[in-house]
C-alpha cells in the first residue's frame, strides 16, 4: 500500500486561451510526446468550430465538455459470489478526464480527413447534444439509473 496518494503536478496553462484545461485536454490528444502537434490540432480544431458555427470556437468547447461530462457512473463490486453494477457518484477531478476521454477518443473514431476536422465535428455535436461522446454519457447515466436498486451497496 501506499504511504500517502501520488502529487498532482501542477500544470502550464497553454499559450492562446491561458487555460490549464486546454492543456489538459491536449495531453490527452498528444500521440508518441508529440505536444507542438497536439497544440495544433487542437487549435485548428477550435478554429474550424468558429468557422462552423459562427460562435468562439473556445465557448463552443467549453459547453461541449460539459454536455459529456458525467454526474453518476456504475462500479463493479463483488458481494456474496455475485458481481453487481453499484452506482456512484463521480469524483470532480475523474468528471473532467472522462468528458476529455470521450471526446478525444470518439473524435478520433469519426470519419474525417484529418483529425482537426474529427475532433470540431466531435466538439460541435457535443455542444448541441449529439454525437458518440455525448451519447456514452447518456449510456452511463441510463445504466447508473437502472442499477439504482443496488446502490445501498455503495462503496
């Protein structure tokens, strides 16, 4: 066990927005340490969303994280022999990975040139409440509600 948790380390906000969010949302995007790369997807993607919608494609990103960011999820917990899906509620910090998770990855499961034009695709769907990111949260949500008769086994 450990002695005490793991330290954060603290993170750089990024150049244009001076959002530490946006930089968290760019590891996430970064292959193979390639951070100059993620940056500009990432930004070309912002910029494409503006074109899109005729909006700030920063706002744009803002509203489409929060629209897939989960409130409950299911954790699996083994009672008795039996395997139950127990609903909980997601901690803060695992809210904003999750939302980031989603939506880089099913950005990068769309059809599309390159992946700038995935993740503004991505992105503006999010924010209108569409697309596969927003979708999953729907799933999780669905499935925490239907397991809500074994939630007095919470953890």
């Amino acid at each position: 066990m450990r002695k005490q948790a793991a330290k954060k380390l603290p993170l750089a906000p990024d150049p244009r927005f001076n959002d530490k969010l946006v930089t968290r949302f760019v590891n996430n995007v970064m292959e193979q340490g390639k951070k100059s790369i993620a940056y500009k997807i990432f930004y070309d993607a912002v910029d494409k969303v503006s074109q899109m919608t005729g909006e700030n494609g920063y706002e744009v990103w803002r509203k489409a994280l929060t629209n897939v960011t989960p409130g409950v999820e299911v954790r699996s917990r083994r009672i008795g022999g039996a395997t139950f899906q127990i609903p909980a509620e997601v901690r803060p910090d695992r809210k904003i990975s999750l939302s980031i998770k989603w939506l880089v990855r099913f950005a990068g499961e769309r059809n599309g040139k390159s992946m700038a034009d995935k993740l503004a695709n991505e992105i503006v769907a999010a924010s209108k409440g569409e697309g596969a990111a927003f979708k999953k949260k729907e799933d999780t949500h669905r499935m925490a509600e239907a397991n809500k008769a074994f939630s007095h086994f919470r953890i």
